[in-house]
C-alpha cells in the first residue's frame, strides 16, 4: 500500500473545516474566499504527486477479517441447510455427497481443518459413488470433471479417492480409454492435471494421458491473447484462471513443450512459464476498476474466485502486485463487493436469465461455495500453508524458513543491482538443494532464471513432471488453520446426543433417514468409546441395510414405470391390473418415499382416470340394464292390457254351409 494514503486520510477533517471558512493548513490560517482557491491547489497537488491517493485506498484486509468472512459462509450455509447449530455436511449437503451441491463445501471446509462431519461424508461418497458404478457411464457419459472434483473433495475429508473405486486411475490417467479427458472440452484436461498434483500421482507406463499429454493439451489451447476459454475465441477469466491453477506446479520448469496451437493452427514451443505470463497479462487486462472479474458480459464473484486461487497458487500477492491493482481496488476487494449481510455472497449484482437461481439480492449457493475455497487459499497463502490444491502433509518447518528466505534472497539480489555471477550461482546452488518435488514454492525463481540467462550461466534445473510421480495412493492431509484441535479424524467419541439421534430413528425407517444413519455408523464405528453402547452399531447396520432395500425397491418400481406403462396417456381400462399392482408397491414404501418412485405422480392419475372411466361404464351398463328391464316392462304390459281389451269368441261348434 502507499504509504501516503494515510496521510490523506488525516487530511480531511482539515479540508472540511476550510471548506466551511476556518482552519489552517500546515500552520497557515486560510479564512473565507482564499480557503476555496487553496483547497483546489491543494487538492492539484495531490493529484499531481500521487493521482491513485487522491480517488482510492484499496483495503488491506486482516487475517482475522478474511476469516471471520469464511465463517460467516459457513453459517449462513448451516442455515440454508437448516441445520444453523450443528455440522455443515448434514442433511442436503451430506445426502447429496459426491455432486457438485455438496462436494466444493466439503473441500473448503477441510482445506482450513474443520472437522465437522468428514467421516460420515466419505462413507456417503462411497456409497452414491459405488451406485452410480453400476449404471453405463458410471459417474457420467463424457464429464471427467465429476471424477475430479469428487477425488479433490474426498482428499480434502481426510479420505482416499483410490479406495475402493480408484478415481485418479478411472478418471485421469485412464480416462482417455474410454473417452478423452478432453471430450468436454479444456475443463477436462485442467482438473485433470490438479487432480493428478493433488497427492502427486504416479502415472504407468500404460497411462492413456500423463502430465506431459495433458500439459501440452492445455498450451494447445491457449488464445491468441493469451487467455483460455471454454469455448470461441474469446478469453474468460474464469477459464484462463484454472488454466493457470493448473499449470501452477511447473512454473518453474525448463521443459519446453511443442504442439500446433489451436487458434492459428501453427507449429509452437513454448514452457509452461511462458503460457502462464501471458496468460496473468492478460487477466490483468480483463480486471474491472471495482478489481472483480467477468465471465460471458457480466461481472461476478465466482470469476474473481477463480482469479484469486490462481493468483495465490504462483506466490502472487493480490493485496500488492500492481497487475491487480485497478482503480485502486484490489482483487480481494473485488471478491468483497459480493457480500451479503447475511454472510453468504451473491452471484452478480445483474440478473442471469440464464441462472434464475442466482438472484442479485439473495445469497447464492455456488458463489458463496467458491467464494469460501478461494478464501481458504488465500488464508493458506498467507500463513504459509501448501497450496489449495495440494494435499500432501505440510513440510518440515526447517524446509518452510529455507524456501521462504530463498525467496527473500532471490528478490534482494535482483533488485539491488549487484548481479555478481558468484552470487548468482550461490542462490542457483541453494535452489537445487530444495527438493524436486517442493521446488515450486520457490515463487521468486523467475527471477533467479533471468539473472542467470543475462550471466550466461547454464540452467541445470530438472524438469518437474517427473518429480511429480510421488504417490500410488493415500489420504488427504489435513491441516487445523484455525488452530481449533481439530484437523484429525480418526479420534471420534461417540457422545449422549449421537445416542438420542439414534434412539430418534424409527425401526423401519424411510429414505429420508438415511444421512443420519450413515453418520451415527461412520461415528461410532470411529469411536473410542464404542463399547459404551453395544448392539448400536449392529442396528445402524441393519436400518442401513433396511433403507438401502427401500432405495433400491424405489429405484425398480421407477424402471418398470417407465418400460411398462410409458406413456401414460394411452393408458386405459385394459391396464388397470397392472396399474393397480405397482401402485399397490408404492403404496407398501412409507408415505414419504412414494413421491420419489419416476412416474409416481403420472401413475397415481392414471390410476386415478381407469377408476373413472371404469366407474362411467360400469355406471353407464347398469343404466342400459335398467332402462332394457324397464321397456321390457313396459312391453309387457302394453301387451297384457292390449289382450284383455279384445272380445272374448267361444267356438260352439256350428259351421256354416
């Protein structure tokens, strides 16, 4: 920040009282008509010495500020999940574990260490993961992206995303042998590369795609101005922000990558430091004066989100660097301009008609998730934490003081002047004692490649995609930011009210139950204290499997629904047994679960106009019975009186001749 912004600010209760005809000014007593003409010299020599200081003083927010920030999501979520007292992975959230309604919760929430419910939320993945294996396509036809996030949302839990079901093998580096992990365009290859960093996994030799395919598909697709985007030619900034999060961990490689680039089709090499300069050269470009971002035409939180994780993912403080810095506003205080009073963001202050859910009065779900993990990283950033997406455990302290003062040492030599070779080759020397696998913490080393290169000193740096092949498998760390004793998962006491949760639920119980259930077994099958309340885990075990009956006799009814009775409005009297025989099914489920048979709603009508139309004929042939007898009757009776109305003739027996 300019130091001499707090001086103005000093200022204006001098400037005030001038204005209104008294005062002095630097010891000068300035009264009536003068006070004007020397306020507006005044004020020019401001403009003259520092034009930013007189319009704007962007905010340095505090550590305790961005974190309250991020609690205040939390709460307003607790609150929108209805659950404002207890766990955030609860009822939706954990009910809908492993989509995207949930998952980015859960990453925000472990990447700052808090417990919260993590056992219960990896036992739910495990679960709609493993159903949704059994179905073509498995977790979806072309988005490899719901691999990744649900891989990245499991390491954040303190989980491991290639137990049972290996989502780092089936959705990244074998991915391509069924589709392409650009099948859904640049997304796929961008978090396919984070997820693949996040633990550094091995690729096989057998890998359809390994970090160098994949990072030579993402500088394939880089704008001719440097952007990325989803699509067109235009740049996005939430696309080239991924793109640069992704790209983050080679920064600092020498490996040069060739490919014909997409928008000229021309032969190209460039390294990764090269893509991701332009590609900050051109965010900077996009940034609006307020210091937020927009994507397709309209200003909104979640770009800016994207922008800021990129940002800390290089070692680029967003508070400082005067890329970022536009009409004073910083990109922090673009995130800010989003808040809501009741602690959630909004999407963007202009209504989406392509977004109806994202009102630009009311917090939104999305842009308070992505808001509360870009915060996280720039929370993590700050206080000297791995990067938002790398879960490896933190380094050794000792590590942590020798990178950060490399960083320092690199920065002063750089900027004093004294360029001496030995000095150079001093810091080169130090940063090649730096563990391959921890290089790209070195944020300064840019600089260090440039003195080198104008020394003409030789680069024998590594390259950083081999050094990347660390792990086969494992879980997530996860570090307590907050320092609340938390952060460890494994430690659990099953507690009084976990007890009353469980005695609440009824024997047979329905769907809706199902959460809670696989909760309180995740608990107390955790809890050191398990033996205090025997036989609970073995009934949680069985309304587990109860449910999952239920579920599954849902899932079958909706099948059969649609193979035999589809369409419905060619439905009639003929289908009355079968219509009658699985509404008779539903009717068996709990009153709560019938809504949620497919085609529950259109079968009950059905049902409902068969009754009709077979009460109308029913109603309709009684009446035609009726109305024969009657006539019949009638008839009859037309026939009787006709008889007795006749001479009565007696035959006597006489003929004439």
């Amino acid at each position: 920040m300019n130091d001499s912004l707090p001086a103005v600010s000093r200022l204006q209760p001098a400037i005030i009282r001038l204005v209104k005809g008294r005062g002095k000014l630097g010891g000068l007593a300035i009264k009536g008509k003068h006070a004007v003409r020397t306020i507006v010299c005044f004020m020019c020599l401001i403009l003259i010495l520092n034009p930013v200081a007189a319009f704007a003083e962007h905010r340095a927010y505090s550590q305790p500020e961005i974190r309250q920030t991020m609690e205040r999501i939390i709460a307003w979520k607790k609150a929108d999940n209805k659950n404002a007292k207890g766990n955030l992975l609860s009822k939706e959230l954990l009910a809908n574990a492993g989509t995207s309604a949930s998952d980015w919760y859960a990453l925000g929430i472990g990447r700052l260490g808090i417990e919260d419910d993590a056992p219960a939320y990896l036992e739910m993945v495990r679960q709609n993961v493993a159903k949704r294996y059994q179905k073509e396509g498995r977790l979806d036809v072309s988005k490899a992206t719901e691999w990744h996030r649900i891989a990245l949302a499991v390491l954040a839990a303190g989980g491991d995303p290639t137990q049972p079901i290996n989502l780092i093998a089936d959705g990244v580096y074998y991915r391509g042998r069924t589709k392409p992990l650009s099948d859904q365009g640049i997304n796929g290859s961008i978090w396919g590369l984070i997820t693949l960093d996040a633990l550094r996994y091995k690729t096989p030799d057998d890998a359809a795609d390994n970090r160098d395919t994949i990072i030579t598909e993402i500088l394939r697709q880089q704008l001719k101005d440097g952007g990325f985007a989803l699509d067109g030619s235009q740049s996005d900034a939430d696309m080239t922000g991924m793109a640069i999060q992704a790209l983050a961990p080679y920064y600092n490689s020498e490996q040069a990558y060739t490919f014909v680039a997409k928008w000229n089709k021309e032969s190209t090499e460039s390294t990764v430091r090269q893509a991701v300069d332009r590609a900050l050269q051109r965010l900077s470009a996009l940034q609006k004066q307020d210091g937020d971002f927009s994507s397709w035409g309209m200003q909104n939180v979640e770009s800016t989100s994207q922008v800021l994780v990129a940002l800390c993912a290089l070692g680029i403080d967003p508070l400082t660097d005067q890329r970022f810095i536009k009409g004073g506003n910083t990109v922090i205080d673009g995130i800010m301009k989003y808040r809501r009073s009741d602690g959630g963001f909004i999407h963007s202050f202009t209504y989406d008609k392509e977004n109806r859910g994202a009102l630009p009065d009311k917090s939104n779900s999305m842009a308070s998730e992505q808001t509360l993990y870009a915060l996280a990283a720039y929370y993590r950033f700050c206080n000297g934490y791995r990067s938002l997406y790398d879960f490896r455990p933190e380094p050794a302290d000792e590590l942590k003081e020798s990178i950060a003062q490399l960083n320092k040492d690199i920065v002063s030599l750089k900027e004093s002047g004294k360029k001496g070779t030995a000095e150079i080759k001093s810091l080169f020397k130090r940063y090649l004692d730096v563990p391959i696998a921890e290089r790209c913490y070195v944020y300064s080393y840019k600089y260090l490649a440039q003195m080198m290169s104008e020394a003409k000193i030789s680069n024998t740096s590594e390259y950083l995609t081999e050094a990347m092949n660390i792990a086969e498998q494992g879980k997530g760390a996860v570090t307590d930011l907050f320092n609340t004793g938390s952060g460890s998962y494994e430690n659990y006491v099953f507690t009084e009210r976990d007890y009353r949760d469980y005695k609440a639920i009824p024997d047979n119980p329905p769907t809706d139950y199902y959460s809670q259930i696989i909760s309180l077994l995740a608990k107390i099958s955790n809890a050191q204290n398990a033996g205090d309340y025997p036989g609970v885990k073995d009934d949680l075990e069985a309304k587990k499997t109860s449910v999952e009956a239920v579920q599954q006799k849902i899932e079958d009814l909706g099948t059969r629904i649609m193979e035999t009775l589809y369409p419905f409005e060619k439905l009639g009297i003929s289908d009355k047994k079968a219509v009658d025989g699985i509404m008779g099914e539903i009717s068996s489920l709990p009153e709560s679960d019938q809504p949620k048979v497919q085609g529950y709603e259109d079968v009950k009508r059905a049902q409902t106009q068969i009754d009709s139309k077979l009460r109308a004929l029913i109603i309709g042939g009684v009446a035609s019975a009726a109305a024969a007898i009657l006539i019949a009757a009638v008839v009859y009776r037309i026939r009787k009186r006709k008889k007795e109305l006749l001479p009565d003739y007696e035959d006597d027996g006489d003929d004439e001749e």
